[in-house]
C-alpha cells in the first residue's frame, strides 16, 4: 500500500530519510529535491521520527 499524502506535500516518508542520511550540503539537498533549506534543516534534525507526526487531536 502507498503512502498517501495530502496535495501540498513536497516530500515523501524515502525523501525525508535520504535528507537525513545524506552527506550533502544543505543547499544541494534542498535544490536537489525542490524545498527550501530550512525544510532540509527541519529534516536533518528530526532523527528517526521520519514524519510520522501526526497533528490531529485524540478525542474531537
């Protein structure tokens, strides 16, 4: 099953592990992939959580 994102997404879940695996510059990475490098930051820093963030509330 793929993974479904929502229509202004830039990145997917293999994206996001690249750009934090990669050893490129923060700048290649981020022409590389079409995002701004505060997002490859954002990416870098997020160790192993790999946007399974989820910003929704537990009860509505």
């Amino acid at each position: 099953m793929g993974q479904i994102l929502h229509r202004s997404a830039r990145t997917t879940e293999a994206v996001r592990l690249e750009i934090q695996q990669s050893t490129e510059s923060i700048a290649k990475l981020a022409a590389k992939y079409n995002i701004s490098p505060n997002m490859v930051m954002k990416w870098k820093q997020r160790n192993g959580q790999l946007g399974r963030l989820v910003f929704r509330p537990d009860e509505i």
